[in-house]
C-alpha cells in the first residue's frame, strides 16, 4: 500500500512549524497509523534526519497518550476510534494524508506531534476526586447503587483524557471533559457531600486554562473514541444554574 | 539463605500482628521524611497518594506526561476479592489456596494471605472512591468468574476495570498533589538510584522535555514501576513499559528474583504481520462465556461456522474437563502452543485457535453478551476488522505479565535498605503463575494497605537525614549524576546503523523462541551465546539521532534497550538454573506423560534472587519456601 504523507513539523513550542512531505511505497494495510508512523521514523534515521515525535503508548485505544487530525478528522476518520486503532485500511491507496497535532491554546506543542495536556491534570487536581482518605471506606454493600445508575456514572467515567473534544471544538472548549468527570463523581451518593465544591473548583479551573466556551455543537461527542454523551455538559449547565445562578 | 523477616504467629494472625507491632512516627514528625516514589500506576499512585495522606513529604516521578496513563489503565477483566457475596462458600482461605496452587507452590504463604485478607478492603476503598463497578438490578455489587478458580470472585466495570481503578489511584494522587504533601513530576524518567553507606537516599532523574538530569534526596525510596514483558517486544504491554527503574536498581545491589518467569496470556490477539508493534490483549473474562476449539484436522479448510461440532477439538474441554475454557493461564496457553505447534492452528498464519461464542449467544442472546463483553466485540472489529458475534474470534498467547522482579521481604523491602518495590515490579505473590484478576489485587493492595504501614515501620528505625550527612550525600549525588551523563553520552557517541527499535526486536524474538512458553537447554544456550553478541553489536551499532538536550524518544528507547539486553542474559541463566518446571516456566526436559509441568520440590522449593557482579556476572541466592499451612501437591485442573 502507497500513501502521501504531509507531516506537521514544529521544533518547539515557540517555533514556526510546516509540513514535510513524505512518499512510503511499502506500507500494509494492516498497519496502525502509530505503526506506519514507526517505519517512516525508521527509514528517516535511517537517512540521517531526525524522526518524527510522537506519543502512543498502550496502543490499544485506553491510555489515552496517542492522537493526532488526519486529514481533518481529530484522532480517525473512523468513528469512536483513537488514532492507535486507526488502521491503514481506513485509508485509500495512495490517498494524501495531512498529519497534524490537536490544536488548542492550552495544548501547546512541545514537539511535532507532541501536545501538552497538562491542563487537564491540573482540572482534576481542582475537585476531580471523592475526598475519602484510604481505610476510610466502609463496607461496599452498605450503599446500594442500582444498575441503571451505575451503568450510566461508567458511561461517564469512561473517558481516557485525550483530548480530541477540545481539539475538534471551535472554542477549544473542555466541557465535555470536564462535565463528565464532575457528573460520574456528582451522580454516585459516595460524591454527593462534595458535589457543590466539585463543580464550582474544576469549572473554575478550567476557564482559567483558557479552554473556551461551549456553544453546544456538539463536535465534542462525535470524535470521542469513548463515546461520551454531550447530556454531560447539558447535565452540568443544569447543575450550574440551580447551584450557582437560582 | 535469604530471609523474609514473616512474622510469627499463626497464618491468619501474621499481618495482625505486623501491624498491631509496626513502628509508628507521630503525626507531627511525618513531614520531616521524605518519600520517593517512581511510577504512578496502580501501585505507585495508591502508595503515594496513602503516604501523604498520612503526613509524609512524598515526591513522584513518571516518564508518562499525565499520571492517568500507567499501563494499569489496560487492565481489562476485573479485580478479585474474597467477599463471598456469591455465596459460593469462598473465604480468604480459598483465595489464598487458589492464588498459591494457581502460582505452582512457588510463592511465600504469608504474603499470599495478606494479599487475600486485605482484597475485601480494596473493594471497599474503591467503592469510596467512586469507582463504578458492575451492578445488579438490585444495587448490589455484581461478580464474575475468572481462570484457576471454581467460584465467582471477579469485580468488574466492563472490560476497563484497570481504567477506572487506576482513575480512583490518580484522583486520589490529584487531591494530594493539590495539598503540601505530595509533588508529582511527569515526564522524568529515574535513571540511577543514590546510595549511601549502603542504603538507597535518592534518585537521578531526566526530565524528557529538557534533557536535564537532576539528583533528589529521600529517606525511603519506593519502585513501583511495573512489568517488563516488553522486553519480548511484542507483548501484551504498552509502548514504553520498561525494566529500567528495577534494573538500576538491580545493578545497585537489589536482587532479582526469579526473572524468567514472565506470564504469557492465552486470549490476545495473534501477530499479523512483521510491522506490527504490540499484541492486544482480550480480556480472560471472555473465557466464562466463550469456548476454545481448533479443528481436528490439520487440513481443515472450511470456514470455522461451517465447521461441525464433530470436527472440533474442544482441547481444553478434552484435557481439563473439571475447568475446562477457564485453566489457569500458563495451562491455557500452553495447550494452545501445543495445539499449534502440532500444525493445528488458524488464521493466515496459522499461528492462533478459536474462541467461539455461538453457543453463549444461543443460550443467552447477542444482547446479554453484547451487555457482558460489548466493548471487548468491539475492540476485536477495530483491530482485526471482523465481526466476532457471527464469527469465532482467533486468539494466541503473548507475553503479558512479569511475576519475576526485586526480590522483597515481607515488608515490600528490597535487600537494599530503604529501597521498597510494589506491584509488578517485586516478585512477591503470584509464584510462577499469576491467577486472572490478582494483578489489579497485588498492585492495590501494595500501595494502598501494605506500604504505608511498612514504610512507616522502617522510617521510624532511622532519622531524616542530617545536617552532616549533606555533604556525603551531595558527593553521591553528584558521582551517581556523573554516571548517567557519561552513559547517555556513549550510547550517542555510537553512531552506528542500527535503531534501538531493531536491536529490540531481535531481542524479543531470540527470547520468545529459546525463554518463552517452553524452554530447554538446548536452546537456551544458544539463545545465551546470540544475545552476547546482539549486546556487543548494541555498543558498536546502534544509531540514535539527535543530542540529549531535547525531547528524544529515540535517546529513551536506547537506554532501555541497554537495560533490557543485560536483563535478558539473567533471564536465560535463571530459567537454565531452575531444572524443574512450574507455573509459566515449563522446562521440556521436566513433564510429565501427559505433558504437564513436573515439579521438583525437593530440589527447587526456594525462590532464585540474583546478585549482580558486573560483566553479565551473577551469583545465586536462595530464599527457601516453607509450606506450613498447605500440602504439596501436583496442581491438577483436570
């Protein structure tokens, strides 16, 4: 399999970055894209020049360190796939692909492909946790948490803090990150006490990262790999209102 | 002989009795020790995040760029404890039986217990903290079965437990990192340990956005920096897991305890092709509902639905019927390789079996199933492109989790004082075979219950460090800083032709034919003379690009290389060493008629710690293995 490739190239966070172009002819449509991107760095060190950077870890759509737009789609051009999971299959042979980072004001890039997304560290650092010290707990069964509930509070914790809603919002906004950490610890009777505190400390944070508003395009909800329902940040305006503004 | 230092007293007294016995610091003199801690998945991020609850000055590194991203975060199937909400009759008694029988007879008693009575606590702890585990309709926590036991034991939430363990972890190290107590530096990477007079007082770490090497005091210092299966290259392990934080060390005078043993998972997913840089995990829960088949013949070429029932060998079925889909791993994957070795296998490979689900959706409908495993179906169509609700998924064995590592005692303390290890990264309680759903357990368990009484323990029996000791610490420091640089400075210096990604993968490949699901000598002293040469070329032909004064992944991948090739000579001599087989370590020579593991108690019931003398030069060190509690027996799943 042949492809095109047009990679972002940025030496620092304050240089000027372009494209560099690349032509592999010996790709399998098997391949991640992370994969094709190991055998183009290969042939580049190879040559003498300096390979790509780029972050992956796990590989396998969790860790939530890979990501970068393909061809405009934030992550894949397959739905609620992380860009780990995107194989080259998903491409046509010889198709032109243009590689860039996740593109946001908080998310500064370090390097190439490499983002900073420390930003969302410091939002849950804010209030993103249930206070309970260890060997507080008490016995599991003494709360009862009914299926429906639990299901949903998993819906939202599911999230592996890539990025890509904030990457693909025309605002660069973090609400949907942010509304469903505070939505999977506000909705469970274990985060209730500290559910006001929660919201007023992480919504805080977040606007003061820079991230932008939401206009409720819901762009966020369609490149989440973990389908996170934009009802999140619906949920979290409601919580808003009755606490912060009636 | 090596010893443990297990307390006295009966079995199910012993953690009682550590702690009702441990030391204690006032609450006020806490925050003048200061704690190190390096890695912050599941062990790492619990220990931390428990030591500065207490009090205590704790700083944390990690090469990841957010503590959320430790490969904990993979773990797939569920977290055991012996609740018994089943009432299936399980007790800590049982787990503890399991988990010792599962492990081979080749793990300590005492830690196996305490791993089983504080299991019910972690449950608790997690509830806490909000960790969304699966539900009945009724409210109450829900449990399933996994490999190696008859009961249901098994906490979930889906296919992410890891995931969402390891955000309870991280959201607890996030509210300490917000306080004074806890300082949490990312993207650094430990590359040497500081000893003084013999005890471990710090750190060098390279922060990997700067290239800047630092050097950090402590009066304890805990690894918890994971598994290193990785270093088969393709593995069930993520990216950038490594063996460089316990091979320094290691190479630091910590001994390396039973190295060879590295478990290799029956249900990944098989290789494709040579490009490919990982293999994926799929869950070992899918085994409660899936059944295992190749065909009976070898020439079979009919696609797997139109195959009969008839012309299906249920293997696992056949040879251990009393736990049939759900042996042990090391025996699943074992009768796997022993199915495709045969020439049975499928797949364009040839190198993978059959995991079907036809009968498990018949009897309980695609919705049931699609509700138990949906995001697992799922998974297996993003990488594969196949729908495995209409057709068998094709699965094999990879390398997945390291039951070898620092040798510890019962404390979690390496024999380097102050130097503790937790999770992965000891050897402690799996034996030679980890059980399903007991990593999660050890890693939790580690940090959030056993550390923070044994640390405290150990740092009340010395002072924080004192004002005349500064200047001995600082020529340490400065000579240990000197020692990274200088070895950064070589491999640069090289400027060969090879990328450290090449060298790797022949590693992994000369270990995974020669030390992997069967071993022999033979072959494993080829495999020793090949890697001595793959070293020697290491140093004359590797190629990293760039300088090391930037973000250079290729620098880092470079370094672990090196630690990985010296580590894969020990892992030969130790497997060569242990003349019996056990668990995940299967010696050819050593089986039985039937082609099970034959065990040599009489020779072989101690754990093999390894000291290093330099120039790929061991010695041997035995730490006997005392069965008070339970009878030897041959581990029979049939």
């Amino acid at each position: 399999m042949e492809l095109q490739l047009h990679i972002w190239r940025q030496a620092g966070p304050d240089k000027k970055g372009d494209f560099e172009e690349h032509y592999l002819d010996d790709l399998d449509e098997h391949m991640s894209v992370p994969e094709m991107m190991d055998h183009l760095n290969k042939k580049i060190i190879k040559s003498g020049g300096d390979p790509v950077a780029f972050e992956s870890d796990c590989r396998e759509g969790i860790c939530g360190q890979c990501g970068f737009v393909i061809n405009g789609h934030v992550h894949s051009p397959e739905k609620s796939t992380t860009t780990c999971q995107t194989h080259l299959r998903s491409f046509k042979n010889r198709q032109t692909l243009y590689l860039e980072p996740f593109r946001a004001d908080s998310f500064p890039v370090k390097k190439d492909l490499v983002i900073d997304r420390s930003a969302f560290d410091r939002i849950v650092q804010a209030g993103g946790y249930i206070g309970v010290n260890t060997g507080q707990a008490s016995e599991a069964n003494t709360t009862l948490i009914n299926h429906e509930l639990a299901e949903d509070a998993f819906d939202s914790a599911a999230c592996i803090g890539c990025g890509a809603c904030v990457a693909t919002c025309k605002n660069a906004s973090a609400m949907l990150f942010t509304s469903a950490k505070i939505n999977h610890l506000s909705m469970l009777p274990q985060g209730k006490p500290e559910a006001s505190k929660r919201l007023e400390n992480m919504v805080t944070q977040m606007d003061s990262e820079g991230f932008g508003s939401c206009t409720y395009t819901g762009a966020c909800e369609v490149v989440c790999p973990q389908d996170i329902s934009l009802k999140n940040i619906t949920e979290l305006n409601r919580k808003w209102l009755w606490e912060k503004i009636l | 002989m090596l010893d443990a230092k297990i307390p006295a007293g009966e079995l199910k007294d012993k953690w009682q009795n550590y702690k009702a016995n441990a030391k204690l610091i006032n609450p006020a003199n806490r925050r003048n020790y200061k704690i190190i801690v390096i890695g912050t998945g599941l062990s790492g991020a619990s220990s931390a995040a428990s030591l500065a609850e207490l009090g205590f000055q704790v700083e944390v590194f990690t090469f990841h760029d957010s503590a959320r991203r430790a490969h904990s975060v993979a773990a797939q199937g569920g977290v055991n404890a012996a609740k018994d909400y089943k009432n299936d009759s399980d007790s800590v008694w049982r787990m503890f039986y399991d988990t010792l029988k599962g492990g081979d007879f080749r793990s300590r008693e005492a830690n196996v217990y305490r791993l089983a009575e504080c299991s019910m606590s972690l449950i608790d702890q997690a509830v806490a903290q909000g960790v969304p585990f699966a539900r009945e309709y009724s409210g109450y926590l829900s449990n399933r079965s996994f490999g190696g036991v008859q009961v249901s034991r098994t906490f979930y939430a889906r296919g992410q437990t890891g995931q969402q363990l390891l955000l309870g972890a991280y959201q607890s190290l996030m509210r300490q990192s917000a306080g004074k107590n806890l300082k949490l530096n990312t993207r650094h990477e430990m590359l040497d340990i500081i000893t003084l007079n013999g005890e471990a007082k710090g750190v060098v770490v390279r922060n990997m956005d700067t290239g800047s090497i630092s050097t950090h005091h402590c009066d304890a210092l805990i690894i918890a920096s994971g598994g290193y299966g990785k270093i088969y290259y393709l593995s069930t392990l993520a990216m950038n897991c490594n063996a460089t934080a316990i091979w320094r060390a290691h190479r630091n005078g910590a001994f390396m305890a039973s190295p060879s043993w590295t478990q290799f998972h029956p249900t990944s997913l098989p290789q494709l092709g040579s490009y490919q840089s990982k293999l994926t995990l799929m869950s070992e829960s899918l085994r409660n509902d899936g059944r295992i088949w190749v065909p009976k013949s070898a020439d079979e070429k009919r696609s797997p639905n139109e195959i009969p029932d008839e012309d299906r060998d249920y293997y696992l079925e056949r040879r251990y019927p009393a736990f049939g889909n759900l042996a042990p791993r090391d025996i699943s994957s074992r009768a796997a390789k022993e199915r495709i070795d045969k020439g049975f296998g499928v797949g364009p490979m040839k190198n993978a079996v059959y995991l079907d689900f036809k009968d498990a959706i018949e009897r309980d409908g695609k919705k049931t199933i699609q509700e138990r495993y949906g995001n697992l179906f799922e998974m297996y169509r993003k990488i594969t492109g196949l729908n495995a609700y209409e057709e068998p998924m094709m699965i094999a064995p990879a390398a997945h989790f390291s039951m070898g590592g620092l040798w510890v005692d019962y404390r979690l303390m390496t024999n380097l004082k102050g130097l503790f290890s937790l999770g992965e990264s000891n050897f402690s309680d799996h034996g030679a075979n980890r059980l399903g759903a007991n990593s999660l357990l050890q890693a939790c368990v580690d940090g959030y219950f056993i550390s923070p009484s044994t640390v405290m323990d150990y740092l009340a029996e010395i002072k924080p460090m004192e004002k005349d000791e500064i200047h001995a610490w600082e020529k340490a420091a400065k000579r240990t800083k000197e020692k990274v640089g200088q070895r950064i400075d070589r491999l640069l210096a090289i400027k060969g032709n090879t990328t450290a990604e090449e060298f790797h993968k022949e590693l992994g490949q000369m270990l995974y034919a020669n030390c992997g699901l069967a071993r022999n000598q033979k072959d494993m002293e080829f495999a020793l003379g090949s890697l001595y040469s793959i070293q020697e070329r290491f140093y004359k032909e590797l190629l990293i690009p760039g300088d090391a004064a930037a973000i250079n992944f290729e620098l880092e991948k470079a370094i672990r290389v090196e630690d990985y090739l010296e580590m894969a000579i020990l892992i030969v001599k130790d497997a060569l060493q242990r003349e019996e087989s056990c668990g995940a370590h299967f010696r050819e020579e050593h089986q039985t008629e039937d082609g099970e593991a034959l065990r040599n108690d009489d020779d072989f019931r101690y754990v093999s710690a390894w000291e290093y003398k330099g120039d790929n030069r061991y010695e041997l060190h035995k730490e006997h293995l005392s069965f008070d509690h339970v009878e030897l027996k041959e581990r029979s799943y049939k």
